[in-house]
C-alpha cells in the first residue's frame, strides 16, 4: 500500500492571454507590481497530495491520503473515495478552510501562484507510526509539498519505523533553509524535483549531484516536454515525454506524472517502465482542465502506451495489469 502525504487544496486557476514575460522590466524587478487581467476562472480539486493519491487510485491502487483538511471539505473527500482513494487518515479542522491554491497561467504554459494552507497550518495530528499499524502492509510514503515542519516529522517518522519514502519538497524549497532540505531528503528511497527546483535544492543546499546521491537513493528529475531524467547508483538516462494530442491546462502534470511512476513501481516494472507510464499519465493530465478531471480506460492506455514507447512496452504494462482497472 502507498500513503501519499501533502497538501489537499481547491485550486484557483485563471489565463492570461498573453505572456508574462514581456511584463518584466530588466532593472526594475526589485519593485515590480503587476495585475493580469485574465479571460477566465475556473476552481478545480486539487494539492498535490490529492492529485497523486487520485492518480493512484485510476491506475487500480487505493492510496491512503495524509493530509489536513477544513469542514468545506465534505464534497472533495466523497469525490475522491468513490474514485478509490483512502480518506479516513485525513485531519479535519474545526475552525480553518482547506486549502487554496490560486494561479494563473499565461500563453507560453508559465505560472505564477499563490497557495494559502488554511487546515495545514495547524499542528499535525496524524500519527505514522498508527498509520503503518492499520496498513498492515506500506510499501512507501510519499512525501509531497505540504506544511514544512510536517514535511521534516514525517521523513523522521519514515527513517525512524524503517519505512521507505519519497522526498517530494518541490514548491516547498523557496521556503525551506538549506538545514531543512537536507534533514528531509536523507535516507529517501526517490528524490523528486522539477527542472528549476533542482537547480534550486543544489543552489541552496550547496549539494553537488554527487552529494545528492550519496542521500538518496534515485534523484527523478522532470524535464517538462523534454521527458524526465532518472539518476541512480546505477546510471544515468533520459525518458522522453508522452506523446499529447493538446495541451489545454499544465496544472497537475507533475503530480500526474509521480502517480503513474509510483503505480508502476508499485507493480514491480522496472523504473524506467515506469517513467514511461508516469509520462503517458502526466500527458492525460496536461489535456484537460484541472487536474483531476481525467479519466482512464485501459484499452486507451496500453495504446497509448504503445504510440508513445513501442509496443514491448505496451506488452509489459497489460501483462501486470496496471491499466486494468
């Protein structure tokens, strides 16, 4: 059984029809005071732990989701346990909201957005140690993007019961000081950042990609529409993204993406399989507002599968059964 730690939000997603980047004035970034008008607004369920856990559970898992939610939360939570995800270890708040997470997008897919915690704020209930006693069986404990203090006491809770974990800090590292980021990637199972959140954790922590390896035991790296690199003991290569029909909303993909590679992993392919199906994954995500508002059909997978990767690959995702659902 995986648990998925992270944040539970409402996300706030609007457009601008037009690019950030021509707003930026060189030399006067240190008073920069910008408003986008946008063309629309849409909210959507979303945080990054719901978004992997839901993504679990559409490749056949039942994940149980760790998080901290406000009493609004009722409608999401049925949401997500009729569509297979464990909810009964989320913490409610008698007095905050869930969480929001407000961004807008602009004509070359960049993003800039805020994210209020609400219920992640308050202390942390939710005990590892009793979770892993009712799981009877847990495989691994992703650690996404959440409260940093919880982000920290959950790695230690995973290093101290023997539980393997996957390292998730990503928006979380522009907060974070370096003493944190390290305290909470060592000893993890995986590393997973984005392009510009590697270069990030390297440039705060001061940590080589040799020194990295040293701490964890695979560093995943997301490239966007060049792939994802994965890099071990073992070696280093390159996986190239899934083939997409159209790009309508980003929000998510990354999320997409660690749900259909930790699902993999999950069914003993090998990792590199499993890049694969996280990348067919995050591309089902990029094609649909929002994310979580995809669907899966196992025929349509394996095809695609096959489409992106050959059809070898598509033979080893149908003979374990993973898209079958």
């Amino acid at each position: 059984m995986i648990a998925v730690s992270g944040s539970i939000a409402t996300d706030h997603l609007m457009r601008f029809p037009g690019r950030f980047a021509e707003q930026l004035i060189a030399g006067s970034l240190d008073t920069v005071s910008l408003s986008f008008l946008v063309d629309d607004l849409v909210v959507r369920r979303g945080g990054v732990a719901a978004n992997i856990a839901f993504g679990l559970a559409q490749l056949g898992h039942r994940p149980v989701l760790l998080g901290a939610v406000g009493g609004d939360f009722g409608d999401y939570r049925s949401w997500l346990e009729r569509h297979g995800v464990d909810c009964s270890e989320v913490q409610v708040s008698a007095i905050a909201h869930t969480a929001r997470f407000i961004c807008t997008t602009d004509t070359d897919l960049c993003q800039i957005a805020s994210f209020y915690p609400g219920a992640m704020g308050e202390p942390d209930r939710i005990s590892l140690d009793g979770v892993a006693a009712r799981a009877g069986d847990l495989g691994l404990v992703i650690l996404a993007a959440e409260n940093p203090d919880t982000m920290l006491a959950r790695a230690a809770a995973c290093r101290r019961l023997g539980l393997p974990f996957a390292a998730d800090p990503s928006q979380q590292l522009a907060r974070m000081p370096a003493a944190d980021i390290e305290a909470m990637i060592n000893g993890a199972r995986y590393l997973l950042t984005n392009e510009y959140e590697a270069a990030l954790l390297e440039s705060k922590t001061g940590l080589s990609e040799d020194d990295i390896l040293r701490r964890v035991g695979v560093r995943v790296v997301t490239l966007g529409a060049n792939g994802v690199r994965i890099t071990g003991q073992d070696g280093d290569f390159l996986v190239p993204a899934a083939r997409v029909g159209g790009i309508v909303d980003p929000t998510g993909v990354g999320d997409g993406f660690r749900a259909g590679f930790f699902a993999a992993l999950a069914a003993d392919l090998p990792i590199e399989r499993a890049a694969q199906v996280g990348c067919v994954l995050a591309a089902h995500v990029l094609e649909v507002e929002g994310p979580q508002e995809y669907t899966i059909d196992a025929d349509a997978f394996e095809r695609r599968i096959a489409d992106s990767y050959g059809p070898d690959v598509a033979v080893d995702v149908r003979a374990l059964g993973l898209a079958r659902v």
